[in-house]
C-alpha cells in the first residue's frame, strides 16, 4: 500500500501491515467516537484500554509487561 509519497529506507512489509491494522483500528475505534471525546475535551480511559489490547501501544514491550509483544 503505497501514499504515493516519500517512503523511508526503513519502512517494511511489517511496518506497512502494522501501519495498516493502526489505521483500521482508529477509523473503527476513534472516528466513531470523536465529535463525543472533543465535546467532553478529552477522550474516554476505555480508547487508551482498547489500543493496548489491539496491540498498537507499546508494540514491542512484552504481553506481560503490557506491551503488545510484537
């Protein structure tokens, strides 16, 4: 999946599927959800709860450290 502009050297096939599964999550996640957390000034604890089970923060801290053990 390319955006048509500049690409790092560093950037891989599995940096473009995590990158991919991140922008899934917040189109289905967060954009639902926006107009309510920007109204209340801040978003609801349960966004961050989800990210971590999705694995997108701390990917590569371990599951057991709460990480997404990527």
């Amino acid at each position: 999946m390319s955006t048509g502009g500049y690409e790092s050297p560093w950037m891989n096939e599995s940096l473009r599927h995590f990158r991919s599964s991140v922008r899934e999550f917040i189109e289905k996640e967060f954009v639902p959800r926006q107009t309510r957390w920007r109204q209340q000034g801040f978003p609801d604890l349960e966004a961050w709860t989800l990210a971590g089970e999705a694995g997108i923060l701390l990917p590569d801290f371990p599951k057991e450290y709460g990480g997404g053990g990527n």
